[in-house]
C-alpha cells in the first residue's frame, strides 16, 4: 500500500472537530507504557481545552464487557484489533487512534466512528509510530507541539526503535518537534541500558543478548573497564555511561564489538554493531542522573507502574507531579526490582530452564502474568541467546488459561526472524491467540494446551534458527 499521510491528516481534521464538540469524554487506553503515554497526552489535551473527561486503563479482554455511557468515547492504544460492534450501533461518537493491525476498513467518521490507524495509510504501526504518537499528531493539531516528548516516549516504551536502533517515520518527527522545543536530545551512544542511574560495570554486567564473560559477572566487568584504562568511579562517585567521553565509548565499542563478533556465527557478525551502539533520548528537563531524563529508563518506571497495576501514579506523573506521584513511581519501581530478583533467584536456584530443539522454556506458576515477559527477558542471558525464551503462568482470572511470553535476542529479530508473527499462528492451533513484536510477544492459551503448543511451537522453528 502507497504510504498516503494526506488522507490521515484528514482524519486528524475530523478528530479535532470531533473533540472539540465534545462536552463529555470517555478515554480507553491500553495498560501499558505506550498506552499510558497516550492517555496521558489525550487527558492533558482535554484539560487545555477544559473539556470533562474520564481516563480508565484497560488490557485487551476487557473491551467486550465495555458499556457505552459518554458523548465521545476514545480509544488509544487499542481498539483497531479488538471487535466493537456495541459502540459501532450507538449514537455516541467514537475515536480510535491505535497503531495496531486494523481489523476494520478505513471508515470516513460520518456516522460519528473514526478510526485513525496509520496501516490505513501505507505507514507500518509496528516501528513508523505508536499509540502514544498517533495520540501526539491529535494534540498538534490543536498547538499542543510541547506534549512530543510523550510521543518520543510512547515508541521508545514500545520498541519501535528495537531494530533500526533509531525512531524512524512519524516517529522521526514527533522527535524533531521534541528537539526544536528543547524537550528531548538526541545522541547516538552504546546501547547499554541504564544511561543515567546504572554504575557502568553493573550497566555492561546486564549486556546479555549474546553471553559474555562480562554478562552477570560484575567482577568481570570491572576488570573489563579496567583492561580498556576507564576508570570506575570520579572520586566517590560511581560513573554511569552517561559520564563517559567519546574516546572512552568508542573503546568499549570496538571491545564489545570484537568478543560477540568471536561467540557468534558469521551469519551474525555484520549485526554486531548495531547491537552495541544505537541512538539514545534524553528529556531535558528533567534532572540529570535521575532515571526520567532517559527515555528507556522512564519507560521502565511506567511500565513498572502498569504491571503492578498502579498506572495512575504513572498518569499522575506524565501530567507534571514531581511531588507524590513520582515518590511513590519511584516506590513501585524498587518493590518491582525486588519482585523480579526474587523471582529469577526462584527459577535459577530451581534449575527451571528447560531446553527443547530450537527453544527453552521455563514454567513460572506463582509469577504474576503481568511480569512473566519482563523475566523472560532477564532469564534470556542465562539460557542459549540462540534460542528465544519463554515463559508460562497462569492468568489471573478463573478460567485456568496460561499466559504466554516469549523474549529472544535482538540478533534473531536482526535476522528477520519476527516471533509475534510465528507465536499468533501456534496459539491459534491450540485454541489461543497472541502476537506482539518480532522479539517480545505473547499468547493466551487453554490450560491443558502447553505441551502442545510447545510442540508445534519448536517443530514451526526447524529450518528458521
């Protein structure tokens, strides 16, 4: 499909005129970081216009039990995949600005749906522009040019950077807008989490999408730093990446560079550099050090926020609290750390990695499924990088179904390797659906269904791997 973004501009125009008639609305967002993000934009949107409004942030399955009670009705976030026959019938109107697959035609808005989805148009939703940025391109029109940093925000939260290393799309421009405000900087640097807070060597003991002698050694790491002449410490202080100059990077780089480029296949090597070095955002208002100046280190206390099901002290803060609201994300964010490090201590005490042809997996009844995925990708760096990793618990209501996550290393997405894609087909045969990103995906399937899921699941990898 020819990319048309005059067409979406168009929608835009509607939406605006939409909202602004509005004297009652109802915001839907998806629970997740780029779903709050984009709830945050449309709630700060409505505050400005001093519009009414409610904010309520939901997973997928709630969709079917919602009622119709408001004047507008807006989805962010979701919508576009999800059936909604009940709001398409009524007389209230409905927006929806999602990035997802659409499973519904372009529609024109005149019965008062809208629907505004960039695969409509020719833009690809999974890496061009998230929720939060289809939200942000609603709030420019209206001048709302200084809420881009959420934007920036919403697709970093979302991976849409994970495979070029870089925004790209509409993307790309909700970050210029974020640039000539003087709200984000953007810098190409290592693409080691924990820019702002992380001391270095615990930052480089992390770095595990191919197993290092570096990879959850930090005495290791230390004596890395120290081979590469980088000092560990200015006076008392601890150095994190963000103190390093660029001689000192481009060490670490070429170092990094060099040892994955030995533990790998050939087929992998020319990947290598741009799973060290990638573009980073900073939100340069905030205070330097603290984990919101870095765009993937708030995303994480957002997300933090959602899987504990708090995302309105997240809300609270994307809206400007830097009091309350901030202490207590930076509250949830320790209990979160100290969740996951009780629960990896739990499956590698247990010896609970187990390794089947073309992938490993670990069942984590006792996990709640909100973080099931968030482990699977810290268990990654103790499995086989090779072999992407999966995680199973049961959800959370009374159906006894299981709750699917799958997390691999960035060099198989490299390789065109798109798990979200292979996980909807295997769930669907086993009476489940899922899908997701190319290396972080998930699935819902019957309780009775892991064996043969697994099953079918390894046997679709032969000849991929």
């Amino acid at each position: 499909m020819a990319v048309n973004g005059k067409d979406m501009d168009k929608s835009l125009a509607k939406a605006n005129e939409m909202v602004k008639e509005s004297e009652d609305v109802k915001i839907y967002s998806h629970i997740d970081c780029d779903g709050i993000s984009a709830g945050a934009i449309l709630s700060l949107t409505m505050d400005r216009l001093e519009i009414d409004h409610e904010i309520e942030f939901i997973n997928l399955d709630q969709i079917p039990e919602l009622e119709k009670e408001n004047e507008l009705t807006i989805f962010s976030d979701l919508g576009s995949g999800q059936k909604l026959d009940n709001f398409q019938t009524s007389q209230s109107k409905v927006l929806i600005l999602d990035h997802h697959p659409p499973v519904r035609k372009i529609s024109s808005g005149e019965n008062g749906f809208l629907e505004i989805n960039p695969n409509h148009h020719g833009i690809d939703g999974s890496f061009q522009v998230s929720g939060g940025g289809m939200c942000y391109l609603l709030a420019k029109t209206f001048g709302y040019h200084d809420l881009s940093w959420i934007g920036v925000l919403s697709a970093v939260g979302d991976m849409q950077n994970s495979l070029s290393g870089k925004l790209t799309g509409i993307n790309a421009g909700i970050l210029e807008d974020g640039v000539n405000k003087g709200l984000v900087g953007s810098v190409n640097d290592l693409a080691i989490y924990g820019r702002q807070t992380r001391p270095l060597f615990v930052a480089l003991s992390y770095f595990g999408d191919v197993k290092l002698p570096i990879t959850n050694n930090r005495n290791e790491a230390i004596q890395f730093l120290k081979n590469l002449d980088i000092p560990i410490r200015n006076g008392k202080k601890q150095r994190t990446l963000y103190d390093l100059s660029s001689a000192e990077k481009g060490r670490i780089f070429t170092e990094l560079v060099r040892m994955m480029s030995r533990e790998v296949p050939p087929r992998y090597v020319r990947y290598i550099p741009r799973l060290v070095a990638g573009d980073a955002y900073e939100f340069l208002k905030e205070e330097e050090y603290s984990p919101l100046r870095d765009a993937s280190e708030f995303s994480t206390a957002i997300n933090a926020c959602s899987r504990h099901k708090n995302p309105n002290v997240a809300l609270k803060v994307l809206k400007g609290d830097r009091g309350m609201a901030l202490d207590e994300m930076e509250m949830q964010g320790k209990e979160h750390r100290q969740y996951l490090a009780q629960k990896m201590s739990w499956i590698q005490e247990e010896d609970r990695i187990i390794h089947l042809k073309n992938l490993q997996y670990f069942q984590g009844n006792g996990i709640k499924s909100e973080v099931i995925g968030t482990i699977a990708g810290m268990i990654l760096s103790y499995g086989d990088w090779r072999k992407p990793m999966i995680g199973f618990t049961h959800t959370n209501d009374e159906s006894g179904g299981l709750k699917v996550s799958l997390r691999c290393s960035r060099l198989l997405a490299f390789d065109g390797i798109h798990f979200g894609h292979i996980i909807n087909k295997v769930a669907a045969k086993v009476g489940g659906s899922g899908g997701g990103h190319s290396m972080a995906c998930g699935a819902y399937i019957p309780g009775g269904k892991q064996d043969e899921f697994l099953k079918l699941f390894d046997e679709t990898l032969n000849g991929i791997l």
